[in-house]
C-alpha cells in the first residue's frame, strides 16, 4: 500500500487525516524492527500498552461473567442507547466522585465516549479552529512536551500552539523537572481551549495544584469575555487508575473538564473516556458524539458500572496497579544511577507518576534518531522524544535530546535494558559527534 500510488482522490482533510503523527509514525519503524528481528530478542520499552496484571484482568473477568449471568444483558448488546452514556456508568461515577471528593453532580455533569481520544477530538474541533467570522482559535497546550495523540486531533494543524516550559534542574541528583512558563503562557481572545495530561506522558510529570489553578483562572478570567475550557486529560490520574507516585489533587468545576480514561485501569480494548464538568460543556461534547458515532459501546460500560459501584476499581487501582508501576520506575532509576557517568549531563525526569519516564542526555552528541537506532543495535527499544512536542512551533535544541522509556516490561528487562543504554550513552559522549560508535 505504502509503495502503490493512490487511486483515490483525497480531500485535504482526507490526506491530513490519512498521516499518522507523532510515536504512531515511529511505531511503525518499530513494528517492522521487531518483525526483521530473526533470532534476535528485543527488550521493548516503547510499548504504551498497560500491562495484564493478574488481579485486574480477574476483575474484568468476573464483571463480565456477572454481566453475561444478569438480564441486562439483551438490554445492554441488543439495543441502541443514549449518547450520553449508558444510564448505571453515569450514576456510579456520579455516587463515586460525590463521595470521594464532596462535589454534588448530577447526570448532566457527565459523558461518556469511545475511549478518551474522541474527547480531545470532540473538544479540539469544538473549541478550536475557525469561528463563523473566520478567526483561529488555538488550542493551547501549556507545557510541551506533551501526549503525542494530542497532535493529531484538530482538523486545523495550525491551531495546536504548544509553549516551552522551564526547567527545575538538579545537577547533582541527576534530576529535572518541567514547570509551566507562565512568564510566555499566553491564553487570550485567540484561545479555544487548552489542554493537559496531568499526570503526563511522556515525562511522569504532575504539574502542582497551584500550578493547574492558575492556568484555569488564567482561561476563566477573559474579562467580559466567555471563559475558555481547560481540557485536563486525567489518564493516570485518581480514583483510576491512580498512576500518580505524588500527592495531587482531582480539581473539578468552572471551566475545567475533568477527563478520565479507563485505559490504563486495565480496559484499552473496551475504548471508555468519561468526561466530568459544566453541562454547558457536556452538551456540546454530546452531540458532536451523536453526530460522528451515536454513542459509545455499551458492554464495557456495563463491566465498568459495575467495577465502579462496587468500589473494587478505585481498590485496585490504589492498592494494585498504583504499586506495580511505581515499582518498575525504582528498578529503572536505581539501574541508572548505579550504571551511567556522573560526569555525562544525563538527567531524568522526575518520576511522579504514568507509565513512563523520560531521560533527557544534554548536549547529546547525536540526534534523539540516531540514539534511538544506535540503542536497537544493542536489542534495545525506546522511543525518541522529538515526537512528543505537538503544536510547538519553534525549534529546540532540547526536543532532539530526549527518550521515552516505558515502565511495561519486566524488571529484569527494564534493569538490563538500562545497563546497556548506560554503555551506549557512555560512548556516545566520549567520542567527537561525527564519530561513529
Ligand atoms: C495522556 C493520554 N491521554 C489519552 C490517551 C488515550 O487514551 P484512551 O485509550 O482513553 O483513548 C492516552 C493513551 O495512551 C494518554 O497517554
């Protein structure tokens, strides 16, 4: 197909929506790697795929066998429902986030969408683009870098507008973190919306409490204005899958629209994103929903009402899958500090939560790329972190010296794949840049 002239033609949103963006380009460099592999056993850590875990594939399991033994069944499968959602879902979470957090919404706070991803879609079509009177409206991603997923789902490419972010280094520690740059943040009349992960892949950084609370009154105070949404993209946040290795606090309300995913709670294949806020906002998500597909599938809806209502997914979550990947980001950071230079700028990202980390090898003498591929030599699979900056327009020496690592292997894969990134990072920086290792 790739090779093969196109016999259709595209419009100009069929050929942009044709493209794949960011890791999904490279994804397919490491799908062809894995299959050439031969005899060669590859130690993968790109994979954004969660883990099976023993105790959360038999919480599935038995939801669905209570499912399939109930009457509910026909009503569930066999029947169209609506595009809000499916009704037991909306009123478990709406109990669930009542009590957990004092709030007192109702069934109209709530949808419920294909997995999260057709949210940012929904939303970034929405908010973003072009107005009646023909004016952008950006969608502002506050601190790049930031979920690759997010670059493709505005129609208009020239809406995404991502910002630098500062950086809290710690040399000595071989640590850093990334904070909003509020001195460049810009979000005005030109603002559709903006939106964040938090906690965020790729770096497992969770911006403070203070930190979200400003740039939501930021967007909440365009004087006479309507206030701008904050789209704040909860994957790995709590109550599920609680992938968050710091305090933080949920926020809700105002022009903020809480967005969870059940995707990392262990249930990717049954595609479920809930969006939480002003029902104003539900309204327009909802029927941008009805006119694309309807309404989301109603089986795994119905597996996670009963998940949700019966309190074992926000159980697991803290108690289960919260410790597994915390655990495997201890291996890999141990592994580092024991196994790379101390004279070599390497520093990692602090580890606040998500199912990643981020290593960032200043003044690098080669590309991201060409690490990358240089770590493939030794069975080693990462991913460069130049895809993870959507919607930044301007160039940055920094985005071309960064990795993502996944937490999904085993921890003696994950130690072993960083002792050999540790060698090869070691040569890297002991020879000229036009070397070759
Ligand atoms: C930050 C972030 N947001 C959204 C998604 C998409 O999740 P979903 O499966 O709910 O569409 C992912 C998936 O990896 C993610 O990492």
């Amino acid at each position: 197909m790739a090779n093969k002239a196109m016999d259709y033609d595209l419009s100009q949103l069929g050929s942009q929506m044709s493209q794949l963006t960011g890791v999904r380009a490279i994804m397919k460099d490491i799908i062809e790697t894995l299959r050439q592999a031969g005899g060669r056993e590859f130690i993968n850590l790109s994979a954004g795929n969660p883990v099976i875990i023993p105790e959360v594939e038999q919480l599935w399991r038995d939801c669905t066998a209570e499912l399939l033994a109930s009457d509910e069944y026909g009503e569930v499968v066999c029947r169209y429902g609506s595009s809000q959602g499916y009704a037991p879902l909306i009123e478990a979470i709406v109990n669930d986030f009542n009590q957990r957090y004092g709030l007192s919404l109702t069934d109209r706070n709530i949808l419920i969408t294909p997995g999260s991803q057709a949210l940012y879609f929904y939303a970034a079509n929405a908010f973003g683009g072009y107005t009646e009177a023909g004016t952008l409206k950006q969608i502002v991603l506050p601190l790049s870098p930031e979920y690759t997923g997010y670059g493709g789902v505005s129609l208009f490419k020239e809406a995404l507008l991502a910002y630098k972010p500062t950086l809290d280094l710690d040399e000595k520690a071989h640590r850093f973190k990334y904070r909003p740059d509020f001195s460049q943040l810009v979000i005005d009349e030109r603002t559709g919306c903006v939106i964040l992960s938090r906690p965020c892949n790729p770096t497992g950084n969770v911006i403070s409490d203070e930190e979200l609370t400003k740039i939501t009154e930021l967007a909440a105070n365009q004087g006479n204005r309507n206030q701008v949404p904050v789209i704040l993209d909860a994957a790995y946040a709590p109550p599920y899958p609680a992938l968050n290795f710091t305090e933080m606090k949920p926020q809700f309300g105002g022009n903020l629209l809480h967005c969870l995913s059940l995707s990392k709670a262990g249930l990717p294949g049954e595609r479920i994103g809930v969006a939480i806020g002003d029902p104003e906002l539900i309204e327009v998500l909802e029927s941008f929903q009805t006119n694309l597909c309807i309404h989301s599938p109603r089986y795994g809806q119905a597996m996670a009402a009963r998940a949700i209502a019966s309190g074992k997914l926000g159980h697991i979550a803290e108690n289960v899958i919260r410790s597994y990947y915390q655990n495997k980001f201890t291996v890999l950071e141990e592994t580092l500090d024991a196994t790379l230079p101390k004279d070599v700028p390497w520093f990692l990202h602090r580890g606040e939560g998500a199912i990643f980390s981020w290593l960032w090898l200043k003044d690098l003498p080669m590309t991201d790329w060409e690490l990358y591929q240089e770590l493939k030599k030794h069975d080693v699979i990462v991913v460069p972190g130049s895809t993870f900056f959507p919607g930044l327009k301007e160039e940055w020496q920094h985005k071309h010296e960064c990795i993502r690592i996944s937490l999904t292997a085993t921890n003696e894969e994950i130690a072993t794949a960083m002792r050999r990134l540790a060698s090869v990072v070691e040569k890297v920086y002991s020879v000229t840049s036009s070397a070759k290792i």
